[in-house]
C-alpha cells in the first residue's frame, strides 16, 4: 500500500510539472505536418508588395531536408526584392487572437541558405485586433540553424497581448540591401515563458 501511495504521489507532480511545462511554451507552428494550419489552427503564406511587378516578389515552401531537428520541415521563404521600384514582401501567419500576455518571449529558429545567399537582417512584426503593430528588427542571421529568443516588450508599439492577431515576416530593399534576392528557413514558432 505504501508503495502505491508513493506511486500516486510521484505521478501527480509529474503531471502537475507536465502541466507546468506545457504552459510555459505555446507552440504556433512547428511545420512538423508539411501542411496548413499551424499549431493553433491559422493560415498561413508568403505576400507581396506588387503581384504585377515580376522583379519582386516571395514564395514559401515546406523543406524537409532544411528543419531544426531530426523530423518535420521547415519553411522555406524564397525572397526577392532587387527591383527598380520600391520592393518588399514576406510571410503572414494569423494568430487567432491568442492571449499571450503570460508569456514574455517569442522564439523561433532561423538558418539562411548558404548556396542561395541571404540578408542577415530581417524585419519582424506582431499584430493584434486593436490594429497596432510592434515591430523588430532581427539581425545576425547566419548560414547555421540559430534559436532566436526576443522579448516581446521589445516589439514597440504594442500595448495589448491579449489579442494577437498576426506574425509577419518582412523583406524590403533597405534592410535586405546586403543581399536583395535570397532563402532564408524558420522553424518552431513558438511563445515562452
């Protein structure tokens, strides 16, 4: 009987520090599916600026053989902006109104393609249904899978987390000026403690 009671015990903190541990990460995609939707069940895709303007443009794939880890994919973002006009595009992710107020950071993981070439600077941005946008300008990107890990106040510009309601990743002619037509991957999107 004492054994059964230390086995109930020993099993009750493990599912209480499981608990725990599942709510310190709030993963949005993980691309592990190689499909739409992501993690909390939103869409997904690459953007453009000018759909007319064939000097421009982004395009998104699932990569199985580019992912952080042993399984899954990643996505791949086929980016151009060496235009003569004004250029820039990305990827979109919807939210879903998420409540992220109880976490403080948003991770991912990001590699460029050292074949493809790539800018080691990209902008990033956070929505919400309020219509503000907080926005952040990720560097050192390298040809090397990196965990990026940004604290969420440093997004600036937004006051409310409890409704988010997009991610977006941008390349434009300015910041990507070091190399205007590359590939870049990311992978694990996710909100943590």
């Amino acid at each position: 009987m004492k054994n059964l009671f230390s086995f109930l015990a020993a099993f009750a903190v493990a599912l209480l520090l499981a608990g725990q541990a599942s709510a310190a990460t709030l993963v949005i995609a993980d691309f592990n599916a190689g499909d739409k939707p992501n993690n909390i069940g939103g869409d997904f895709g690459a953007w453009n600026k000018d759909e007319a303007d064939q000097t421009q443009g982004c395009k998104m794939n699932f990569n199985s053989g580019e992912k952080n880890g042993s399984s899954g994919f990643s996505i791949q973002l086929d980016y151009d902006v060496d235009s003569p006009n004004p250029a820039y595009n990305g990827f979109w992710m919807k939210l879903k109104d998420q409540d992220i107020s109880q976490y403080d950071k948003l991770s991912f993981w990001v590699k460029g393609d050292a074949v493809a070439g790539f800018s080691p600077k990209i902008k990033l941005e956070l929505k919400n249904s309020k219509g503000e946008v907080g926005r952040y300008m990720l560097s050192d990107i390298t040809s090397d899978w990196k965990e990026v890990v940004i604290p969420v106040s440093q997004f600036a510009g937004l006051t409310d987390l409890t409704s988010m309601t997009e991610f977006v990743i941008v390349f434009d002619d300015m910041t990507c000026s070091a190399k205007k037509q590359g590939t870049i991957y990311i992978d694990d999107i996710a909100f943590v403690k």
